[in-house]
C-alpha cells in the first residue's frame, strides 16, 4: 500500500508549466529518482552515482558504495522547503558537501 502525501503543502514552481507540474504533482518516489537523474546528467557524473529504489526508501551509491539512504518523508521535506531543495540536496552529495 502506498503512503499518501499532502501535495498542498509542496513549494511550487518549476522552469516551465510542465516541469511545474510534475515537480507539484507525481509521487516522491518519481520525484525522488527523476531529480537526480536530471541532477547527475547535469553535472556529468552519471557513470560515477547511482539510485535504487523500493516503496519506501531510497539509497544512492557512488562507484558502488552505498552513500545515502532516505526514505520518501525526507524527500517531501525537501519538497515543502523550496522548489529545487531537493536538487540542491543531490548536488550537495555528488560534490561531496
């Protein structure tokens, strides 16, 4: 079963209505997974970091070696703080910050 999460009190925002759109409406998991594709494709370190996924958390590796694990409350967090927090949060551990 899945968690529900109060999307109302998500930041909105987005570059773009589609970008806002999804950023305001899919689940954390898919927002949580997505995001840091776009962030690690950004900075050009996708063959060094990768992201696992389950129904209720979340681990990212760098070259293998598990770096991170989080569940999907902590990414609605990042959510509600501001629209990119949660890819500046991705950005943070891929510079090693």
């Amino acid at each position: 079963m899945s968690k529900e999460y109060d999307s109302s009190l998500r930041a909105q925002g987005g570059n773009g209505y589609i970008d806002a759109m999804f950023r305001y409406g899919v689940h954390p998991r898919q927002y949580a997974e997505r995001i840091f594709i776009r962030v690690v494709e950004k900075m050009e370190k996708e063959k060094q970091f990768s992201f696992y996924s389950t129904k209720r958390f979340f681990i990212i590796t760098k070259e293998g070696v598990p770096l991170i694990i989080q569940d999907y409350d902590f990414v609605e967090l990042k959510r509600q703080e501001g629209t990119y927090a949660y890819d500046q949060w991705v950005e943070d551990i891929v510079e090693g910050k």
